[in-house]
C-alpha cells in the first residue's frame, strides 16, 4: 500500500474463511482504478478539452468499494413490498462503478421525475455520473440520481 492510504486491518476482520477474498477484492478495486482513471480521460474528451485535462485533479481518488447485501424475500413479501432497498441519492465521486447482477433493482430518475428501472445486462459495469464530475464538468454532465428496489427472493 502507498503511505497516504492507510491500511485498516479491520475491514478484513471475518474473511479469512474465504480463500482468497481479500486478494481478489484489491486487484477488483485496482482494475476499477485503472478503469476510472480510462474514463475520465474520455469524459474530457467529450469536453473538447485535452484527454488530460483533468489528471491533475484526479491524482489520488476517493476510491471506495462497497459491498450491500439484500437479503431474499419470500415471494409473497417480494411481490407486496414497498420497502427500498437502498433510497434515493447521488454519488460524491466522479463516477461509481457497479458491477451488474442479473437480479436487478436498480432504479434511476428521469429528469422528468419518473423512476426507470435500469434493465441488468449480464456482463457489464453501469457508470453512474456523480457530483464530482457534475462540478467538474460546469453541469455538462448530471449527477444520476438512483435508488435500488430489492425484490429479490435469494440473497444478493
């Protein structure tokens, strides 16, 4: 680890059942890094501006990986429910990185103020635009404001 990101030994408290957890969750995040870092060099270029343009900005990310568990619902529960899994929200960062289940839940709002159901495709990663790069951007790019529905009846 580099000196600036300090090493919290608690986050791993729990998975030393899981061979291999900890080594496959940091080279995740790393590939999300380099991904992002990818990104936001075409975000620029979307800008006119210079591919770089916005590296100076971006030199030590807040770059966090979260893990949310829904747990199942029986199908009755499933299908009455009107719980949110998650409310609704924008992401502080530049952009967040969700790795897609087939499940679903995500939900996103129009600018109309109606709430879409963002369709899960298998083997993709959804950008969701945050504040960060709303600021950035002088309001070029929105912030999406998202939600997530858990109506799952296994756990995810």
């Amino acid at each position: 680890m580099k000196p600036y990101i300090r090493g919290e030994n608690y986050v791993w408290e729990g998975t030393d059942h899981l061979p291999g957890f900890k080594d496959a969750c940091i080279a995740y995040w790393q590939e999300c890094i380099k991904l992002a870092r990818r990104l936001v060099r075409i975000f620029a270029l979307c800008l006119d501006l210079p591919e770089d343009y916005f590296d100076k900005l971006i030199t030590y990310p807040g770059s966090d990986g979260v893990f949310n568990f829904y747990p199942a619902m029986a199908a009755e529960q499933a299908a009455q429910s009107k719980d949110i899994g998650l409310g609704s929200h924008t992401d502080l960062q530049c952009f967040t990185l969700l790795w897609q289940d087939m499940m679903g839940g995500l939900q996103v709002l129009t600018k109309d103020g109606q709430w879409i159901k963002a369709m899960p495709i298998a083997d993709t990663i959804v950008v969701n635009i945050g504040d960060f790069l709303m600021r950035l951007s002088n309001d070029r790019f929105k912030s999406t404001v998202h939600r997530v529905f858990n109506r799952s009846t296994v756990d995810r």
